[in-house]
C-alpha cells in the first residue's frame, strides 16, 4: 500500500512537472551562441546591414528573422503617432534558404536550415526616411526584433556613423508590444555606437538617437513620383505626335481649290471640318436642290416661301428623302409661318442625327478614325496612366512594398475611368441634345469631376505626394482626355478633303474682281454653285460683297418681286436674310416659343 502510494505521488510530481518542462523546451526551441550586427551608416542614412547568427540545436531546423519596416514613432510629441516606413532592399543570405514576406509592418524572413547547428549571415540594405522633427534628424532602428523564441547568450552591434555623433544614444529592450524596458550597455567611440548584451526570447532591442539637423542629408535618388510624371509626360507627348500627328508627317499635298468639290455628299461639309451636323449643313442641302432645280425659293409680300419644282431621283440618300418628304409630303409650297406651325425642330434633330450616322457609317469615305466607342472606350483606359501611377508611387513611398500600393492605384483608375465615360456619351450625343440640355449635362459632369479630383486631390497630399506632381499629372490627365476621346483623329481621305474645303474658303474670302469676272464668263452659274460653300463657312456676306461691282442676276431659283430694279448687293442681301428666315423656321421650337438655334442676323438687320 505504501509502496503504491509512493507511485501515486511521483506520478502527481510528474504530471504537474510537466508543464513546465514543455514550456522551458517550447521558448528555448533554440539557441543563439554569438549574434553579431555591424552596420555601416552613409550620411544620406543609408544602413548596410551585416549579421552572423550562430544557431545551435535548432531541432525544427527552421528560424524566423523580422526586419520591422513601419515606424510608429510621436515625432512631435503631441500624442498623436505618426507612422513612417524604411526601404528594405538588396537581402543576401548564406549558410541556409530563405523565403519573405511582408506582414503587419514587417519584413519576415524564415530561413530553412540544413543542420541543428548553423552559422546563417544575412546582409541587407535599409534606407531610412526623414522624420518632421524640429531642428534635428531621428534614428530609430529595431536591431532585433522581440518576436524569436530563442535565447540570445552574446550579443553585439557595432554602428559606424558618417559623422561624430554629438548626442546620447537610448538602446533598451523591447517586448512584443514594443514597450520599453530595461537599458543596454553601450558607449561612442568615435563614430563608431558598440553595444553588446543578452537576450530571452520575446526580448527585442531598439535603438533611438535625436542628431543635430542636416547630420543626415537623406539623399534618395530618383522618386517614383518623379519618374511616373516623366514617363507620363513621354507618354501623352508620344500619343499626341503618333496619333493626332502622325498622318501628318506625310508629305502635305498643296489645294488651290477655285470650283465646288466634286463627289462630295450633301450635308457633308459641316461633318468634314469640325464633326458636327448642324444648321448649316441643312440650309445647305437646300441649297444644293434649288441648283438643281428641284426647289425655288421665293420672297414676295413679305413672306419667304419654298416651292416644289421636281421631285429628288430615286438614287438620293435616305436623309435627303427624309428632308423633302418632311417639307412637301401633301405641299407644294410651304412658307415659313407654315413650317413655324408644324414644328418641325424635333424632326429636323433626328435628320440631323440620321445625317452624321449615315456619314459614320460610309465605309467608302470614311472621314475619322476614331470616331466609335469600340475604339474611343479602350483608348479611355490610357487617360487612367498618369494619376493611377502617381497613386502607386504616393503609396509606395510610405510602405515600400511592391504590391501595397496597387489596390489604390487601380482603385483610382476605375474612379477617372467612370468620369470619362459620361464625358464620352456627350460627345457622341451632343449633336441629338439641345443646348440647354448639351449645357447642363457638362456642368453636371464636370461638378462630379471636380468632386472626385477634390478628394484625390486631398488623399494624395494626406499621404506627402509633392504638389508639383500632382498638378503636372493632373494637366497631363486633361491633355490626354482631350487627345484621345475629344480629338476625333481624320484619316487620309478626312484630311484631304478638309484641306480642299479650307482651300476654297481661302479663295473666296481673297478672290478678287478680275477673277470673279473671268470665272463668270466661263460658267455663269458660279455664284450660285459657291454659294452652299460660302453659307457652310459662314461668310455669305463677303461672298456677297465680291459681287457689289459686277452686275450680276439673281439666280433662276431665286424669286424677289423687285429684284430687277435694285443693285446686286439688295438682292444678294435680300436672299441672306430669306435663307436665314427659313433656317428659323425650320428650327423653330413650338414648347419654348423661340428659335434654337438662333444668330437673329435678320431681326438685327432690320432693327439696324
């Protein structure tokens, strides 16, 4: 009995031994014989990093080395900590095989040993940052990080400063909540901090110092915010002369253009110099009919009056159909007060727009490039480059982590890519909108576009992003909108027959007399074929004043009830203001009870 009572107890002893025996073998897995730093400090605070670790039965053969990156330190001593973060870079490894990874603030190295007993040297570069002290540079360095299990027996850092440090130097322990203990022993000799000791496991050392100002110059080399913003502006510069430009590093062909234009479509004109189909390109085409004798247009008891004469052949475009079926279906005259009461405006904007869709869509002659969302939408994604790079950077600059700043960086894309798109959908629409409606859409889009550019604006200077990069890289993100969405690129053809039309609105601003003259005997009708050019350019007037000397007929399409007993100039002015009349009739807004468009070149001329 007593002899089981003896088993009994030293059973008890045992058990409750145990625990104890478990948890001295679990935090000493290992053992840390000799742990020797040098590090090698340059004065723009550049650490070359030097450390030999003799392991010693390391029975899982696998050790665990932390390099802290992020910094929380109160710099300016207000309560408020801020957090800084150095570049780790250049890790070399002998005497085992390393993997890394980053993780809460850290760098975490974990080293695969070949034998219980092993001497790993590991050499690394840490570039630290400036800390917004007042009048002095701070050095904080985690030396060694308190997350190991093993025992430090020796420990000993040696520090080589650029320069003579002219201050005290705290080194203590940490634990792993980063609170401070007890002090270690250190001294200055020279430029060189030793410091030597030991250390249990959950044992770190830190080591903190205030220099003098300008003791480090903290010299990085190139940014990334730099590099980025050079990049980008290469980028928008090669966009600019490659796309906008680069049909036109082809040999230029010289127009002298002195006759209408040859196969070019009615209502063209317009579409061929800035895009657009508008007014002009409908007064115009009426024009071109009354030249073909298919109108006549009449101005008699103070009225303005389009008459049919001929119907259009059956090979005329769909829209000019459209137009003629629109004025003359059960007419065969229609005066402007007439065309004020149908209300024509809803449906000469949808011509307006069948005009430009089915000048898009000519295949034989197609005037731009990019004029589709297939090829403006993807060309959108690049106006996204210049600020989602400077995002990357802001962020790498304060985590210098490869992958820490790419959710941001895409993260701001998709946000100026979402401000594009409505930018996108009004220029491709802003020829079916109204003015006031074309109005309001941009005021309403740009407001968003201020809003979210605002809030990008503040996060990237929330996270010391310099100002002058923002701003290029914000004008560069302007530039590249335009160039690419805005800035419809002309192909071959486009640019070549918009140089002819420039070409014949240079000759008729600068014809002379003797010119007109001698055109007019070869083909009297010249006045009138121009004519259409002339209202497309916006300069009737001078074309009309070209004539003041030359005794000239009103056209046959033309009727004015005292046309022959005037000058040329009443008669040439008299049919200005008929045209504009129709053009306000056409246009006339029944809801709004007002012309839109509207120049009021008549109402002014009467008034005058």
């Amino acid at each position: 009995m007593r002899r089981m009572g003896k088993y009994l107890c030293a059973l008890l002893c045992l058990l409750c031994l145990l625990p104890g025996i478990c948890y001295v073998r679990g935090a000493n897995a290992y053992t840390i014989r000799d742990y020797q730093i040098q590090i090698q400090v340059d004065k723009s605070a550049v650490m070359q990093v030097e450390e030999r670790i003799q392991l010693e039965d390391c029975n899982e053969l696998a050790f665990t080395k932390d390099i802290l990156q992020n910094y929380s330190y109160d710099a300016n001593q207000d309560g408020t900590p801020e957090t800084y973060a150095y570049e780790i870079s250049d890790i070399q490894v002998s005497g085992a095989e390393v993997s890394s990874s980053y993780e809460d603030g850290r760098h975490r190295l974990r080293f695969t040993l070949a034998h219980q007993n092993a001497e790993i040297v590991l050499r690394y570069q840490v570039r630290m940052r400036r800390y917004e002290t007042k009048d002095a540079n701070l050095f904080l360095y985690e030396m060694i990080s308190p997350f190991h299990e093993g025992t430090i027996e020796n420990f000993h850092a040696s520090i080589t400063f650029p320069n003579t440090p002219d201050t005290a130097f705290d080194v203590y322990q940490i634990d792993t909540d980063l609170m401070q203990g007890n002090r270690f022993n250190s001294y200055v000799n020279n430029k060189t901090l030793e410091i030597s000791g030991a250390l249990r496991p959950s044992e770190g050392v830190m080591i903190s110092a205030t220099l003098r100002n300008f003791f480090f110059t903290y010299s990085n080399p190139i940014t990334l915010h730099l590099f980025f913003t050079v990049f980008s502006i290469m980028l928008v510069m090669g966009t600019y002369f490659f796309i906008i430009k680069g049909g036109r590093i082809r040999r230029k062909r010289i127009y002298r253009e002195r006759l209408p234009l040859q196969g070019v479509p009615l209502g063209s004109y317009g579409y061929i110099l800035d895009g657009i189909v508008d007014e002009a390109d409908i007064l115009s085409i009426l024009i071109e009919w009354a030249n073909k004798n298919h109108i006549q247009i009449r101005n008699e008891n103070q009225t303005v009056s389009l008459v049919l004469i001929n119907e259009l052949p059956f090979d005329a475009p769909n829209y000019e159909k459209d137009l003629f079926n629109l004025l003359f279906t059960n007419y065969t005259m229609v005066t402007i007060d007439q065309l004020k009461e149908r209300n024509l405006y809803p449906k000469i904007k949808e011509i307006e727009h069948d005009i430009h869709f089915a000048l898009e869509k000519d295949k034989k002659s197609v005037i731009y490039a990019n004029s589709s969302y297939l090829s403006q939408l993807p060309a959108a994604i690049l106006i996204c480059i210049p600020l989602a790079l400077t995002m990357y950077a802001c962020i790498y600059a304060l985590e210098y982590e490869l992958f820490a700043g790419l959710p941001y960086a895409c993260a701001t894309a998709a946000i100026i890519y979402l401000n594009l798109l409505p930018w996108i959908w009004i220029g491709k629409h802003r020829y079916r909108l109204s003015k006031s409606a074309y109005d309001v859409y941009r005021i309403l889009t740009m407001l968003i576009n201020f809003i979210c550019g605002a809030l990008l604006y503040h996060y990237l200077l929330e996270h010391q992003t310099p100002v002058v990069y923002i701003a290029i890289n914000y004008v560069l993100t302007v530039l590249f909108t335009c160039i690419l969405i805005f800035m419809e690129r002309r192909t071959v053809y486009g640019r070549n027959q918009r140089m002819r039309l420039l070409s014949l609105r240079q000759f008729i601003r600068n014809v002379s007399s003797e010119q007109l003259t001698r055109a007019l005997a070869e083909d009297p009708y010249y006045f009138e074929k121009l004519l259409p050019y002339a209202y497309i350019f916006d300069i009737t007037d001078i074309w009309g004043k070209k004539f003041t000397l030359i005794p000239l007929q009103a056209p046959l399409w033309y009727f004015h009830a005292k046309a022959d007993m005037h000058s040329t100039i009443y008669w040439m002015r008299s049919l200005e203001e008929a045209l504009e009349a129709i053009k306000n009739a056409l246009y006339y807004h029944a809801k709004a009870n007002k012309i839109l468009p509207h120049k009021q070149k008549a109402k002014e001329r009467e008034e005058t």
